[in-house]
C-alpha cells in the first residue's frame, strides 16, 4: 500500500503533466467564463476538456495517413 508521502512524491514528479494539459486547454478556449454556478462551471470544464481530447484524437487519425 502506498503512503501519502510517497504519494506526494509521485504526485510531485508528475504534476507538470496535468498542469501542461489544462494550461493548452485554457490558450486554445480562453480561461473565463461567465457562468451561473459551480455545477455549470464544471460541466463548461468537462465539455472542454472533451472537446480537446476528440480534436486531438481526428488530428491523429488523420495525420497518419
């Protein structure tokens, strides 16, 4: 089982990774939105995070032929 210290330090190592890929979501879609609540706000996080993903997905299938 691992400890939470060890899991700070995988976390630590790692952590660039998932700040690099919301900091390319916020450049492509903006970084605020006007929204009514937090529960809109996290739909409006998902569906972006979707949307990037699908693009990038077309983006391969496409380029490798």
């Amino acid at each position: 089982m691992l400890t939470t210290v060890k899991l700070n330090k995988i976390y630590r190592k790692v952590r660039y990774r998932a700040k690099q890929v919301i900091g390319i979501i916020k450049n492509k879609f903006g970084d605020k939105d006007n929204v009514i609540n937090f529960h809109v706000a996290c739909l409006y996080v998902l569906a972006r995070f979707a949307l990037y993903n699908l693009t990038l997905l077309f983006k391969l299938m496409f380029s490798a032929n």
